[in-house]
C-alpha cells in the first residue's frame, strides 16, 4: 500500500507502508547504527519519534525476544529502505512486518533515507506524519502543529516499585525509561536493585537506604521534568547519584547547570568519546536531542564528544556524583564503555 511521510516544512517522501497500516504524527529523527534494529524499536527513549535507519537494509535477522529493551516497541513509526522480506538467523523468532503489525506500528520504506537524512542533518530534526490517506502538509498540519512529547517520560516509566534480588550493593534506580540492559549490567556486579517510578519523592528513594541512586536514561525535553529535578535535588549530598542520558542531563539541572537542544541529535552506534581522566577515546552507542550545555558549578568534564565538542561526561569535584550521557550499556552497538559501569560501582557507599 501507498504510504506517505510529511514533513512540517512541506517535504513529501512517497513510499510503501508496511506493519499496522494507521497514520502516525512524530518527531522525524535518524539513526546511523548499522545492525540493533531490535533494540532501537523498543529503547523507551525513541518515545514519540519516528525512527529512520541510515543502514539500507533492515530485518535481515528477523527479531528475537531475548534482545528487546523494554516490554514493546516505543517508537511511533519506522522508515527503512529496504525492508528483508525472508530473514534468515538461528536466532530468529519473528518477521519485522509482523512484530510491527501486532504491537500497532507503522513502517514506511522504499523511500530515499539518505536524501531524508541529509533533509534533517541540514535543518534539524523536524515533526511529521506518516499517512496513507494525506496528500499535502495542509492535510495533516493540525496534526503536527497540535503533536506534543512533553509527557514521554511519565508514558514509559514503570508504573509500580518492583525489585530483583541481588546479595551486592543497594541501587535504587529512578526510571525515566531505562533500558533493560541498564539493570542487567548492575545486576551483573550482583546488585541488589529496586526500582522506582519517574515521579516517585526523594523521601520514597531515600527510604530504602541504597549504597547508590541511578538516574536513567528517557525520553524527552529534560526541562520539562521540573519536579523531578526538585527531587534529585534533595538527594545530592545524602547519596550517591550516577546517571545516563537523560539522567545525566536531569543532574546537570539540579545542580544549577543547564541544557540545550542538539540540531539533529547523537543517534548510532559509532560515536568517539574520549575519556579526559584515562586519556583514551572509545567508540560509543548514543540517543540523545538534548546535551549539557553548561556544566554546573563544581563539576568538572570527565567525557567529550570528538565530533562536536559536546559534553559526554562529568563528575563533582567533592561529592559522590558522576554521570555520562551516551550509553555504556550498548545495545545496539560496542560494549568499549561498559567500564562505566565499574566506575559507578566505585561510587556505591
């Protein structure tokens, strides 16, 4: 069937929809990883956004239940190239198309991604709608004038505290929607963690008494988490804190630093970072629209981004506080950075 993307300024890619064939309004975004498509369907920070994978060619390996990072796919569209109609792996469960239709998203290929790309690497990131009905931007611009992500976080984070057993230090983790990955590395080091709904109080973290507070990754404008921030702020200087992307971005904030928009954001798997404190530059996964832009006062940059300058890490200079912004934990793309997650352990009381 005849499908459609929509750009907001007016740029109209005509393709084949595949999946569950319903028109979608998101944020237009890209992807540069070449293999993960697994893991970047159902990475809770895609909340809201339509994916474009660079790679040409997308379901080759089908899909596996085993490498999802959450419960279901968070995206709310998907544009491929080229769509694999025969997958062949060991590991293979079930078809893309079919994965799609049964959790209710749209896909769109057979358009120019790298002509889309190039589209949203000049001008940003962009709104649009994926239809198989609309012709024109006149067609669907209440749709797009009207979208709204500001409430992505509170969508993917769990709704209910839930633990897992650990015999290892304590971690209380607050989940702006963390990546299933994220809790297997701690649990991996034999944590004991418990984690938390994106609007519980810093009383409720506190009340547990854990060796460390996790901020996680999320979707979404970190200034639009206001009251969150004011909760992270009463747990500086009590306990430990560590965060990932929007995490780290969250704890920029409470401390008095502040954020700002990318152009087109970090999204793939083969972004450099160096490592200012080891001396080393290590190839890194990353989602992200929004950096830290000024760090806060008495902090000082552990990470930089080789591509951009950007801040990609930092740490207290007196407290206990250190967080990155890409994702050590992969998935999709190279584990150099999960010593990251050692260097977190080292913060646990």
């Amino acid at each position: 069937m005849k499908a459609k993307l929509i750009l907001e300024n007016g740029t109209i890619f005509e393709g084949k929809a595949f999946g569950y064939i319903k028109e979608t309004v998101g944020e237009v975004v890209f992807n540069t990883s070449m293999t993960g498509y697994e893991e970047i369907l159902t990475d809770p920070s895609y909340y809201g956004q339509i994916v474009t994978l660079t790679y040409p060619l997308v379901g080759n390996y089908g899909i596996n239940l085993e490498d999802m990072e959450s419960n279901s796919p968070k995206v709310k569209g998907f544009i491929v190239r080229e769509k694999c109609e025969y997958p062949n792996n060991f590991r293979c469960e079930l078809e893309l198309e079919n994965y799609l239709k049964q959790n209710k998203i749209i896909g769109l290929e057979g358009i120019d991604t790298r002509a889309l790309t190039k589209i949203l690497r000049n001008s940003g990131t962009m709104k649009g709608v994926i239809s198989v009905e609309a012709n024109t931007l006149s067609d669907v611009e209440a749709k797009i004038s009207s979208f709204s992500n500001n409430t992505a976080v509170a969508e993917v984070s769990t709704k209910e505290k839930y633990d897992l057993v650990g015999t290892g230090k304590h971690i209380a983790i607050m989940d702006f929607g963390i990546k299933t990955n994220i809790i297997k590395n701690f649990s991996k080091r034999g944590c004991k963690v418990t984690v938390f709904p994106y609007n519980s109080s810093a009383e409720e973290v506190l009340s547990i008494n854990p060796d460390l507070v996790f901020l996680s990754n999320g979707p979404g404008d970190p200034e639009d988490l206001s009251e969150v921030i004011e909760q992270i702020k009463l747990i500086v200087g009590k306990k430990p804190l560590v965060g990932i992307c929007l995490g780290h971005q969250l704890l920029a904030l409470a401390l008095g630093g502040q954020t700002s928009k990318l152009k087109f954001g970090h999204r793939g798997g083969n972004h450099p970072v160096k490592d200012l404190i080891n001396d080393r530059v290590h190839i890194t996964a990353q989602n992200h629209g929004y950096y830290v832009s000024r760090i806060p006062e008495g902090m000082e940059i552990t990470h930089i981004n080789m591509n951009d300058n950007t801040v990609e890490g930092m740490r207290h200079t007196a407290l206990p506080i250190f967080s990155v912004q890409y994702h050590p934990e992969a998935c999709p793309g190279p584990k150099d950075s999960e010593y990251i997650f050692d260097e977190f352990m080292k913060y646990a009381l």
